[in-house]
C-alpha cells in the first residue's frame, strides 16, 4: 500500500505512470535482492489435473516459506506448470498464472516485491501416468513425485497405499537411479574401475584366491546398487525385502502388475552453499 501511495504521489495520480514506476521498482528491487542467499524455500510436491508436479522455491528464510500467502503463490505456480506442460525454465517463466494473471516472472517479481526477500524458481519436474504420486517431508523439507504403472484393473485405495509407502522410501534414502538398469554406463564403467584399483591396492587382500577376490568385487558392486538404485534398495518398512520384492508381493497380492515407471526427489536448497 505504502509503495502504490509513493508511486500514485510521484506520478501526480496518473494511474497508468504510477504503474510503470511500480514495475520499474520492482525489478530493480529483484535485482537488488538476487544479489542475497536464498538458502531456504520449500520442495513443493503436488497433484495438478492428474499429474504429480514437483517444484523448488528458495527464499531467504523459512519465515517466508511457511507464510500462507507464499504458499498459495507456489501452489498457482505448481497449477501453471501442469496446465502449460513447459520444458524448461525458460518457457515456465513466459506462461501466464491464470490464478494471479500474471506471467510467472512477473509473479516473482512480485513475491520479492511483497517479501522483500530473493525468491528464486530454481528447479520443476511434471510426471504422468497411470497413477501419479505427490509427497512432501518435513514441510516441504523434501519433496517426491513419483508414477505408478499398472497392468490390468486397478485399486486406487491400494495404489495410494503403495505409492505413500514408496515416496516416503525415496524421500529417506534418496535413491540416485530406479535400478541397475538405468545406471548409466560411464557411471558404472567408473564404479567397475575403481572398485578393481581399490581391491588391488588393499594389502589385506594380497595373495587371497582370485575367487575369494572377485567375490569381494561383485559384492562392492552389489553394495553400491542397493545403495543408489531404488528397486535394490532394503524397504523402508522391511529390510529383510527390497523394493522390487516388496512391488513383487503386492502385485500378487491384489492380482495386477504394479510397477514405478519414473520417480524425481528434491531437497530444498540441496547444494546452495550455507
């Protein structure tokens, strides 16, 4: 209210001029601003016209992040993305925010102008399928999106079950891929490479049976994929089973195949520097 006043008394009540200088403040307060650390925010997870959206805010501080009135930005900006489909920043920031008519740059302008913080998009994900998943951790501390698949009828009651179960996995142990599979090969040609030097190099290991030894490689290699591949992962709720058995066993249980078709995990300000 205080800067429309300013802005209407510097243009002697011409509306249409005390509108320009708003926006010329405004931008210029954003490039102020963007000069600050937003080292905190929110990863907002969310279902949007059937679709699992996943974005990252980051704010300054979390005083922002918990207000209603951010909250309510960041869920329009979560409806624009499942409404435009874009594929990239780029493009996100050119659509209009039919909740705030507002092309989504122009609406963080606004929240830095309202906040008087840097706000920054950093980061989206859209995924849809079958049965699309949202799920936030920690308010918003961690946010998952993930799709389930499935072959014949199918049970919302238990997918939504299922797929509970399986973000909060993923939100936990972060998984890096869905499973040995989708490793890339340079990833795995390193791994490979590297597990070989570090056996070599141990003095413990000296003069062990090269049956003995690959044992020990293979069992490294196995180490590092129920690590970081999802499906190899020990369940949350039962690590006597993995992931994959645990799909496995609620696929037979209620009669259809039921499988993740692709999943995306953020932390809030995950490698911002503090």
């Amino acid at each position: 209210m205080l800067d429309c006043k300013k802005a209407l008394i510097e243009a002697e009540d011409d509306i249409q001029q005390a509108v320009r200088l708003i926006k010329a403040t405004g931008a210029e307060l954003a490039e102020k601003k963007a000069e600050r650390l937003a080292a905190d925010g929110i990863a907002y997870a969310a279902i949007k016209n059937g679709k699992a959206v996943l974005l990252e805010i980051n704010t300054e501080t979390d005083f922002v992040a918990n207000n209603s009135e951010f909250q309510k930005a960041t869920s329009d900006i979560a409806q624009t993305i499942a409404d435009n489909e874009p594929n990239s920043m780029e493009e996100l920031l050119q659509c209009t925010c039919k909740a705030q008519s507002l092309s989504i740059a122009s609406l963080l302008q606004k929240m830095v102008m309202t906040f008087r913080e840097n706000i920054i998009l950093r980061r989206f994900e859209l995924l849809s399928g079958t049965y699309p998943v949202a799920y936030m951790h920690m308010n918003g501390k961690y946010g998952t999106i993930l799709n389930l698949e499935t072959g014949g009828s199918s049970n919302k009651a238990v997918l939504e079950g299922i797929g509970k179960d399986l973000a909060m996995q993923i939100a936990s142990m972060a998984p890096e891929y869905l499973s040995q599979e989708y490793v890339p090969e340079a990833v795995l040609l390193n791994l490979q490479k590297e597990t070989r030097l570090d056996i070599a190099s141990d003095k413990k290991l000296s003069g062990k049976p090269e049956k003995v030894i690959e044992q020990i490689y293979q069992g490294r290699i196995n180490k590092f994929m129920k690590t970081h591949c999802l499906l190899d992962q020990p369940f949350i709720k039962d690590d006597s089973i993995t992931v994959g058995q645990f799909l496995s066993s609620q696929s037979q249980k209620y009669g259809m195949e039921i499988s993740v078709s692709g999943y995306c995990r953020y932390e809030k300000a995950e490698g911002i520097q503090q």
